[in-house]
C-alpha cells in the first residue's frame, strides 16, 4: 500500500475545475487542507494550470483575443486592473490610468464591465481610468483586438472587458493585510485637510458654505461678478436706497471669509502605505425545495498610499535649442518650471452579488461601489529670464497647489442567462442584462497661490506679493461632476446540426442612454495696486503662505477684493444616446474551418453644450437650452459596420484572418470650447467642437501554436486604416503649451506581435522555470493636408501616443512541493508622441521606461499566503524630449510590499 500524505498544493492548482469559478477551487483546498488520501503524483505548476483554462477560452474565441485570468493577475502582483493590463500583448499603461492598445492612445480603447458600458468618473476623459477597478474584484481581463458585431462599434484598437468574480461554488472567507514603502517618502509636503480624508471623503471643510452658495445665487444675475460694485448696485435695487462703499466692502469681505483658508504646508516624512481586503461567500443547494442553488459573494477592499516626486517642466527657447542647451543651459529655456508634487490616494471598494441557478437559468444582482480620492500639495518654482524672473533677475514666481479630488463609480448590475428547452424555442440560448451607474467626480476645493520669491546672491531672501503685478494670487477652483449611463442589452442564440457542421445563429441589441453634467467655479483675489504682502523670510515659513488670510482679522485690515472669475465657457451639459441592433453567424465546417460575421446597426445622437455660470440663473441656461442651439451643437449619425473571420484549425495549430468596419468618436469634453487642464499631459487644453468622428477599417491575422504540457506560440500581424483621425497639436503661447484638437486627413498603424509560454528548465532547484511574454513591433503615418497646417512643423509624422515597440517579459518559478513561487516582471515601450509640435518646433515624445518588478509568494500552508513586491528595480524616471532636449521629467518611485492573505 502507499504511504499516506497530505494533499499538496501542486495537486489543487492543476486540478482547476475552471476559471471562472477560481473561489470555490480555494475553498475546496481550505476544507481539505488535512485530508487523507493516497499519494497522488501531479504533473503541472501553478502557472501552466491557472493559464491552460485561459489559453482554452482564447483558442476558442472566433475572434482575435487575448485573455488574462485572475491567478496571473496575482503572480505579476499588480493591485488593479490598469496595471494588470499591461502586461497584455501590445498594450501599454499611460499615467498609471488609460490603456493604449497597439500603441493606439486611451480614445482607441473601449472599457466594458460584464459587457456593459459604465461612465467615467475621469474630469477630462470619457474613458474610464483602469486603476478604479481592484483586482479583488476581477475574475478575468478579457481584451478583443479584432471587432465582431456583439461588441460597440465605437472601437478601435481593442475592447476590454473587466469580467467580476462570480458566485463562488462552496464557502469562502478570505482576508488581506499590507502595508509598503518608496524611496521617495522622506520630505513629503501635507496639509490639514479634513477629519474623513483617510475614508477618501472631504467632510466640508473645503467646501464652498452655504451662505456663499447663496449670495452667488443673490448677486449673479445675468452677471459674473461678486465685486464691490456690482454688490453695490444689485443691493441698491434689491433695498431701494444708497449702498455705501464700506458697506459693500463688507459684503464682499464676508464672502471672502466664506472660503476655506487654513492650507498651511508641512514637510514631514510620509506615512507607510496600507491596504486590507476581505471576500466573504457562500453557496446554498436545494433552495425553495427546488433543485437550485443561491450563492452569495461580498468583497472589499482599502489602500491608503503616498506618492511623492520632484517634476520638472520647460518650454524651449527656439527649434535649435539642442545646441544652445550644450553651451548654456540658462539660454536652453524661455521658461522653465521645477515642482515637488505629494500625493496622498485613498481607494475604497466594496461590491456584492447575489445569484440563483435552476435548471439551465441563471439570474443575479450585482452592485459595485468604487472609490478614489486623490490628494494634492505642490510647490513650484517657476522662471522666465524674458520677464526678468529668474534667480538671476533676484525675483521667481512660487505656486502652491492644494486639491482634494474624490471620484465615486456606483454600479448595480442585473444579468441573466437561460438555456431553453420549451417547443420551438428548445435549444434556444438567450441572456441579457441591465446596468444604472453613475459616475461622480468633485472637487470641494482646491486653492492655487502664485507669490514671488525674492533672491540676494542667488540665495532665497523672502516671499511677498505686490498689487501691481496683477494676475491670481490666491484662485479657488470648485468642481462637480455628474455622468450617468443606463444601459441594456440581450442576445440570443441557436445552434443548427448537420453533416458534421455546426451554425450557430446570434442576434440582440444593445441601448444607451447617457448624460453627463459639469460644472466649475472660480474665485480670484484683486489687491489694490499700492497693498504690499510681506508673507514669508525664510523657505520654511514661505511654505505656510496658504494660511496667510486664515484669520478674519487679516482679511479686514487688507486692501483686498474677492471676484467670481468665470471664464466664457467653462461648464458644459452633455447627452449621449446609442441604439444598436447587430446579427451574426459562426459557421464550423469541414471539421477544420470555421467562419464567423456579421453586421451591426448604430444609431448614434449627442449633444454638447458649453455655458458659464447659469446655474444660479435659469433663464441664461435656457438661452443656451435653445432649439436652434441644441440643432449647433448635435451629432447625429447612423451606419452599419460588418466584420468577417476566418479560423483554420488543425491539432497543434491554428490560423486566423479578420476584417472590421468600426468608429472612433471624440470626446464628450473635446467637443466643448472649454479649456481645462489635462492631467495626462498637464498642459493648458481647449476642445474643439468641429471634430468629426474617426472611421476605420481593421485587417487582422493570427497564427497560434499549441504544444504537449501547455507550452505554446502565437505570432500576428495588424493593419488599420483610419480616416480623420483626432490628434492633439502643441502651441506655445506666454511661455505656456496648449494642446488643442485637430481631425487629420487620414492615418495607418501596422505592425506585427508574439506571444509565448514556455517551460524553460522542468527540474531546477527545486522546483520548475517558464518564460512567459509578449513583443509587439509597429508604426504608424498621420498625414495632415497641406491647407489644414496652420502652425504644424510635420505633415507627416507617427499618430499620437504609438509606439513603435511594446515587449513584456517574465521568468517565473514554481516550487515542487507547491510552498514557493516568483516572477521577473520587465516591461518596456518605445517613445511616442505626447503632442505634435508647430512653429517650427518638432514633436514632443515621451521617452521609454525600462520597467523591472519582482514578485515572491510563499505558502506556508493552505490557508495563508505571503506576498513580496518590489517595484520598479531600475529606477527609471519618466522623461519628455522634443528637440532632443528635455523638456519634461518626473521622478518614479522605487517601491517595497508585503501582503499576507489567511482563508478560513
């Protein structure tokens, strides 16, 4: 007989049931960690059984996919599903947010949940930001490169689809504990904010009071201005006398002290990150006295970190600065700006799914609550030698920027799936959902300061500002935003046999309905031309220059004026609406070919509208509500887009040809004449309301090899032809760049890809080596016509945001007796085009990061894991060039985790 042992973890892992149902293969080894059976002898590794369900589901995908399941999720050790992505064939990860697919930028991507579409919490962007969404809460990342007609039309390089654990097949209770650290953590900048911040929530205290809501609301009437004369007139109608000078300096000084104003900075060493996830679920069978079965799954999740860099930024002083920049760097730059940035991120996420089975039917409920808040404080110091303002002039310009944003992404999801069996209809598949989320973003408050420093010697000598030179001294900015989305769909299905063929027929439809809000506020300070402001005489003391007016005193014995200063057009209302109905077909045939396509109708409308300050005046918002103005400002299209794919399969491989007519749509914001400051590229933004929309024509082919034990290859080739594309120019305007939209003529991206999976050394050091990764190698050419230059250097040039290269690499470990496991995680992308440059200037490129991470998991036993990170091993820094020279950069921290997880 053979001797009794203990199951091992080796034996669970290639055991997988499947996965999509990865929770109960957990539970099941949690309620067997002491079982008694005979000594099972297990061929595999953790990777090769976590992967071969995923390698299955792509191969049997109609259509070009790549797919990456929750067990790989965790060995790359990545915390969401932005980062988690780019470790996908030709993806990339920009501003640690938006996904580019085949070097194609964020607008190229569609981002699905489940398959429905949800908004974007993101202020400037109507792609949703990946890193909202924890890895907790992910079962699967599924990424469709070649179009089919059940998926929006509004798609370009890919669709992602985030596909959220499902209900669990046993009992699960599982919780996370972790905490981490950076090199960048010594010296960060922080300020007293409120007592809920670390709940990722502002609790009021840099809101906008109630008195000051409504004394806007009595003293904006077809106006925008709060000054001392206007509230002089405005109460002299309101009152029917005289309204003094003094009294209406008072008025405007009590609003004033209506502002939050105690933003005093602090340089102290940060706190270390910290982070905790619970999952909790549970299976009930024979429910009702039915043969059914009702599961339950509740997960949440909380990480507190801080990140902390010193950026730098500049504007060249001539299109051949490179060799003014090898003599003298003081001439290399018309302006140059040099920040340190901390930056404190709270993300809070809860979600529960309750689900019933029975006989082929499948029904359940989700609801998703995801937080992200992020907090700002900077120090800037910023010189333009042109204006006399450089250390060497004795005078610089210093910035401090407060702001709390808080983003919030509410989603209640209903699905369900039924296989019928009744009459005519047997054989008939049929699923459907129905999602309501909401989007909202605020920004209860945020203060920009921008003083002077004086310098003797080219030392730092005080800092002060004076009424004459004009311009925001103290601006308070205050932000809402509102995006909902309803969203519906359903699809049947019907498989028809004969001859050895198969033909499934598929048809549904899919609904849209969504409108988004914006709305920002501005409040300036004027100072009389005479009023001096000594604030600080030491760099210490000039860092508490937010706090200057904290006492009412002050503000009373200063010759100051608040204003409302409200631009043209800084708020916008938009309303989207998308009816699509789509048929499609997937024909197997002679046992070796298989044929799938189809066609989808759009019906798509939308509107956008750019206003300032109606709020408070509903007849100026209905002007801008007008028939003939709502008639301006829409787009109204309709079209069908088909696809086509062809798979040849044989035993050990297969060949995949495709073809697809889709669309890419700008923007809600990029249609508003509003200017507003991109957080990706941190230039000055204006939209544009002319773009048209892009359409493309997309050619894919694919050859994949699949070999014994789970070893396997892919190599294919891409091409897309694209008519208007949107691109962002750069102008240089007062020393500043501003990026503005502009439809080209037309543009191509081609390139080829590989993929691999591959046992290196089966028995080393005690356990087995794989290589796993991707290399994707294109280009691409934007031309512009000659009569649309304007002030563009190149007619032609790469689009924006490609790379000609994007290569993920990793060796990985697994130990024999299932106790230990590591990964070399390296990821890189070639240079890109941030903007394209005009005046003579060339284009700007974002310079490529060598990315290298380790990750180390240790089993202890079958209920706890240990998790090591680290981060970023070479310590690259993010860097801007144009010219040659740089002209941005920004310090990327080199990071430390520890996370231990317990199953009960």
């Amino acid at each position: 007989m053979k001797p009794i042992k203990q199951f091992k973890k080796n034996v669970l892992t290639v055991s997988l049931l499947s996965l999509l149902a990865p929770l109960s293969v957990q539970t099941f080894a949690a309620e067997n960690d002491q079982a008694e059976i005979e000594e099972v002898v297990a061929v595999g590794n953790r990777l090769k059984g976590s992967a071969s369900a995923v390698i299955e589901e792509r191969k049997n995908q109609a259509f070009v996919a790549d797919i990456m399941g929750a067990e790989q999720i965790s060995r790359t050790g990545d915390s969401d599903a932005a980062s988690a992505l780019r470790r996908v064939t030709g993806l990339t990860l920009v501003n640690d947010k938006f996904i580019y697919v085949r070097g194609l930028g964020e607008r190229y991507s569609s981002v699905r949940l489940n398959g429905a579409s949800v908004p974007s919490p993101d202020l400037t962007r109507n792609v949703i930001p990946l890193d909202i969404f924890p890895t907790n809460i992910i079962e699967s990342l599924s990424v469709q490169k070649a179009y089919s007609p059940n998926m929006p039309a509004a798609f370009g390089g890919g669709d992602v689809n985030i596909r959220t654990k499902s209900l669990p097949n046993e009992r699960i209770f599982k919780v996370e504990l972790g905490t981490g650290v950076n090199d960048k953590m010594s010296n960060g900048l922080t300020y007293e904010g409120g007592s809920d911040d670390w709940l990722g929530k502002d609790d009021g205290t840099r809101a906008m009071t109630t008195a000051l809501r409504q004394s806007l609301s009595h003293y904006i009437k077809g106006s925008t201005d709060i000054s001392v004369r206007n509230i002089r007139e405005v109460d002299a109608k309101l009152f029917n006398r005289v309204v003094t000078q003094e009294e209406a300096l008072a008025t405007n000084k009590f609003l004033f002290k209506q502002l939050p104003r105690d933003y005093a900075l602090t340089e102290e060493s940060l706190d270390p990150d910290i982070g905790a996830k619970i999952i909790y679920g549970d299976r009930f069978d024979n429910i009702f006295g039915y043969d059914g079965s009702l599961g339950f799954l509740v997960s949440a999740a909380y990480d507190n970190e801080w990140s902390n860099s010193k950026e730098f930024s500049a504007v060249l002083s001539s299109p051949d600065s490179k060799n003014v920049c090898q003599d003298d760097k003081n001439l290399c730059y018309s302006s140059q700006d040099s920040v340190q940035a901390t930056k404190h991120n709270v993300k809070l996420n809860t979600a529960i799914n309750v689900g019933y089975k029975l006989d082929g039917h499948e029904v359940s409920a989700s609801y998703m609550m995801l937080r992200d808040s992020e907090d700002e404080a900077s120090v800037s110091i910023y010189q333009e030698p042109s204006k006399s303002l450089s250390i060497a002039d004795g005078q610089v310009q210093r910035k401090h920027l407060t702001s709390f944003e808080e983003r919030e992404l509410s989603i209640l999801q209903l699905k369900g799936t039924h296989n019928l069996t009744w009459g005519l209809l047997e054989g008939v598949g049929f699923d459907w959902q129905y999602t309501d989320s909401t989007a909202a973003t605020e920004i209860p408050g945020e203060l920009e300061i921008t003083v002077r420093d004086r310098y003797v010697d080219g030392k730092y000598d005080s800092t002060y500002y004076n009424g004459s030179l004009g311009g925001n001294p103290f601006l308070y900015r205050f932000v809402d935003m509102e995006d909902n989305v309803e969203n519906y769909g359903w699809n049947t299905s019907k498989a028809f046999y004969f001859d050895g063929d198969e033909l499934e027929l598929k048809a549904g439809g899919y609904f849209i309905d969504k409108t988004r809000e914006y709305r920002t506020d501005f409040f300036n300070t004027r100072f009389a031309q005479t009023q001096q402001l000594e604030f600080a005489s030491s760099e210490a003391d000039a860092l508490k220059i937010g706090s200057y007016f904290k006492d009412d005193a002050t503000i009373d014995a200063t010759d100051v004026e608040l204003l409302f200063q409200e631009p043209i057009a800084d708020d916008y209302l938009a309303a989207q609406k998308i009816d699509a109905y789509y048929g499609q077909f997937d024909y197997s045939f002679a046992k070796s070919w298989r044929l799938s396509g189809g066609v989808r109708y759009e019906d798509f409308r939308q509107v956008a509208l750019a206003f300032s300050r109606s709020a408070f005046d509903p007849s100026l918002l209905q002007d801008k509500l007008s028939a003939e103005a709502i008639k301006e400002a829409t787009i109204m299209q309709d079209d069908y887009f088909g696809s086509l794919s062809m798979t040849y399969s044989q035993e050990g491989y297969q060949v995949r040809l495709g073809y697809g007519q889709t669309v890419v749509r700008p923007d809600l914001r990029e249609l508003t004449a509003v200017q507003f400051q991109d957080p990706l590229t941190d230039y000055r933004t204006i939209g544009n309301p002319f773009l048209k929309s892009s359409e493309l024509d997309n050619y894919d082919a694919r050859v994949e090899f699949y070999f014994d034990g789970g070893d396997n290859f892919s190599v294919g080739a891409f091409y897309k032809d694209i008519a208007l594309p949107i691109e962002a120019k750069l102008n240089e305007t007062d020393g500043r760049f501003t990026l503005q939209y502009e439809n080209a003529n037309s543009a191509t991206v081609y390139g080829v890809e590989a993929e691999w999976l591959v046992e290196v050394a089966p028995d080393f050091l005690g356990g087995a080596f794989f290589t796993s990764g991707n290399l994707t190698v294109s280009d691409s050419e934007v031309e512009i016509l000659k009569e649309n230059q304007g002030d563009l250097t190149n007619l032609k040039r790469r689009m924006s945001g490609h790379s000609k290269y994007v290569a993920n690499f990793q060796l990985n470990y697994d130990s024999h007796d299932g106790n230990h496991q590591a990964s070399l995680i390296y990821n890189v992308f070639g240079d890109r085009i941030l903007a394209a440059g005009v005046n003579g200037f060339d284009d700007a490129y974002e310079q490529p990061i060598n990315s290298l991470d380790m990750v180390y998991t240790y089993y202890p036993n079958f209920s706890t894991t240990v998790t090591f990170k680290v981060k970023n091993l070479l310590g690259q820094d993010f860097e801007v060039q144009q010219n040659d020279v740089v002209i941005r950069t920004k310090e990327m921290a080199q990071s430390l985790s520890l996370d231990v997880a317990i199953e009960f």
